[in-house]
C-alpha cells in the first residue's frame, strides 16, 4: 500500500513546467529510463541555478568573482603585495574597523582613496614623525607653519582679531637681545653640520630674552568612548531593544597641555621663538640706526 492515497494529479507541476511524466502505462522493465531521466532534469536545473547566483552580483549581496582574490577586488580590499591577509571585523553597528594580521593598529595601515594615497581625515592625532619628502613647494597665499603648544599644527596668527591687551613697544626698552651665538652639530645629524645659533637656555637665564624662549609642554589626552549595548532579539533574530551594559575605549584625542617642569619645579626650555626674537632685533638696529644718522647716540 502506498503512504498516500493515489490523487490522480501527481505529476502535474512538472508537466506544467515542461518535464515529460509517466501515464502508468509504461513497461516498468522501462523503468530506468525515466529515472536517469530525472536526474538529467536535476542536473540542468541545478546548473541553471548556478549561472544565475554564482558568481552573485554585488547589488544581491555576493562579490561578483569566482576566486578570493577576485572578491577581495571587487570589494576594495585589495591586497598589498605582503601576503599577510587582511579580515574585516565589526565591534558594533556602530563602526566598521579593520584588522591585519601583524600589524600594529593604526602605524602601517596605508587608506587608498580617490586622486592617490591620503588618509582622509577632517582633523585628527597623529603620534609620531610625519614626513612629508615630496611635499608640493609653497607658491602663493602660503603663510607661516608654527606647532602650537599642545602639539598642534597652526598657521600665523599676525591678525589684530586674534589679539588683546595690544600696546606700543620702545625696541630700546626691551634690554639686551643678543644673547651669544655659537657654533654646533645637532646630536642626531649624520652629516655633522656645523651650525651657527642660540641656545635656548642662555636666553632662559637672561630676563630679557625669557619671552623668546618655547619650553616644553606635556600634551594632556582622554580618552574617547562609546557604549557597549546587550541586544535583546527576536525569534528572527532582529533587535527589538538595547540595554547599555558598558562602556569601551575607541581613541583619544587631545584636550589640552601643560608645561613640563624639571625635579625642582622650573620650566625646561626647548626652543626659541627665532621669528619673534629676530623681529625685536631687528626693531632694535634700526632704532639704533636712526639715532646714528639723526646725530642722535642715545640709543646707541
């Protein structure tokens, strides 16, 4: 006996599509044919299936590509040439972050964007050297580079609006400012350059040349973070509520600075404000100057 009683209809959805059915009235020594058959039928439905969805376009959510490396292009994780890999991984819906194998975050990873290499960033901290060996020359509208005292990156700020308590110096009144040169190679210089300068710790001992002198600051941080969220789902597994259970660092950024100061509490000095120094001297000579061709040796 049959486990289902006998409808009459069996067979009919694949007549409909076009697949030859048995009648019953067959030689069942034919049997074997009808079988091998069906499978061809099998065969060609399932290779038809697969031109259509393999490769799966990047619209229907595949890659488009029949090999890794294929898929890896087509999805912009091109590979470097290493060989090392590279897996993508998500923290949170937040945020998609990248992690390769051996390397450390943040220092080797190199973003490729439209026009050439850049990392595109509308402000940002960077830890460490930057070097900049085929920098474009500056050749119009360009102005003053200047590190501010917190590690920043500034343009010149010579504008009256970025000024207060604005007052008229006599160059005389600001006592000696040439303090004494001397020759020197920087510590690090291969070539061993002599140079010619000032040290910034002669002008530290002089009051007068105090004001020219940069002292060294420690840049404060804090950290950055975001919330860490226990999702309740759904039989489907969609999110249907979040409850905060947390929180994790995602970065720093910077959010201040104070001067460094020795074991008995001075400041330390490390570098001189040359352009500043350089303008009060040159007030000073051509005070000087005048005096002299006026007849005028109060000043000198």
């Amino acid at each position: 006996m049959p486990d289902t009683p006998y409808t009459g209809k069996e067979g009919d959805t694949a007549l409909a599509n076009g697949m030859a059915v048995m009648d019953g009235t067959e030689d069942w020594r034919d049997g074997w044919r009808s079988i091998n058959k069906t499978r061809d039928y099998i065969v060609t439905m399932f290779n038809t299936l697969i031109a259509k969805v393999w490769p799966l376009g990047i619209s229907k959510g595949g890659t488009g590509a029949t090999t890794g490396a294929a898929a890896r292009t087509n999805i912009g994780a091109v590979e470097d040439g290493i060989g090392t890999g590279l897996a993508f991984y998500s923290p949170g819906f937040g945020r998609i972050a990248f992690r390769a194998p051996g390397v450390s975050n943040g220092s080797e990873l190199q973003l490729v964007g439209t026009g050439g290499s850049y990392l595109p960033l509308s402000g940002g901290t960077l830890s460490g050297n930057l070097y900049l060996p085929a920098a474009t020359p500056a050749s119009s509208s360009y102005t003053v580079c200047y590190l501010n005292g917190d590690g920043r990156v500034s343009k010149g700020a010579s504008s009256r609006r970025y000024k207060d308590e604005i007052t008229p110096v006599a160059p005389e009144a600001l006592g000696d400012l040439f303090p004494q040169l001397h020759s020197f190679v920087m510590k690090d210089d291969p070539s061993r350059t002599v140079r010619t300068g000032y040290i910034a710790e002669d002008l530290d001992a002089s009051p007068a040349l105090r004001p020219f002198v940069v002292y060294e600051r420690v840049t404060e941080v804090e950290d950055v973070v975001e919330d860490v969220y226990d999702d309740e789902l759904d039989e489907d597994g969609a999110i249907v509520g979040q409850t905060i259970i947390g929180q994790r660092v995602i970065g720093q950024r910077v959010v201040g600075s104070h001067l460094a100061r020795d074991d008995a509490g001075n400041p330390i000095p490390d570098a001189i404000d040359d352009i500043a120094l350089m303008r009060a001297q040159i007030a000073q000579l051509n005070e000087r100057l005048w005096a002299i061709e006026n007849g005028d040796d109060h000043v000198v």
